[in-house]
C-alpha cells in the first residue's frame, strides 16, 4: 500500500498548487510521490530497489521544461544579465587573486 499511497500523496500536493504553478506542481508532486516510495522503502522495510527514482527523475525533468516553456520573459532577462555578471565575477576574482599573491 505504499506505492498507491506515496503516488496519491505527490499527486495531491501537486493538484493542490497546479492552479499557481500552471501545472508544473503536478509533475513535480507526482516525482516526489516516486522519490517517497524510495525513501520510505528503505526506512521502512530496508529495501535496496532502484526502480522509483526512473520515473522521479523523467517527471522532474519534464515539469523543469514545462516550466521553462511557461516563463520565457524572467529567462529572456537572465540572458541580458548573464554577460554582465560573469565580467564583473571575472573582476572580482582577479583582484581576489591579486591580494592574495
């Protein structure tokens, strides 16, 4: 009964903030119903069985799409600022290593 229950439960949190998170939450619940069955298997019953992490994992990584699909504007400004913070990280190191030198 913990693999029905651990599924339910992920997917329960995930249709609670589906409506706030545009559907990804679903996803993500659902990946960590399947990491829960993994968890609890091996506190539980010490079962060593690799098999829900696989689909925890595929979920995951699908609702990590989805959510990049759903926010093109707050990455769109990331690729402005990139440039920019990764000049003034260069500045910094060097005179970190300057100073140190």
């Amino acid at each position: 009964m913990i693999i029905p229950g651990s599924i339910l439960a992920g997917l329960s949190v995930g249709v609670t903030f589906a409506s706030v998170t545009g559907g990804v939450s679903v996803l993500w619940g659902l990946a960590a119903g399947f990491c829960s069955i993994l968890l609890l298997g091996r506190m539980l019953f010490n079962i060593r069985n690799e098999w829900p992490i696989y689909p925890a994992v595929i979920l995951f990584a699908v609702g990590i799409i989805t959510a990049v699909a759903q926010m093109p504007g707050l990455f769109a400004s990331l690729f402005f600022w990139l440039p920019i913070a990764l000049v003034v990280a260069g500045l910094l190191l060097g005179r970190w290593l300057l100073r140190r030198a």
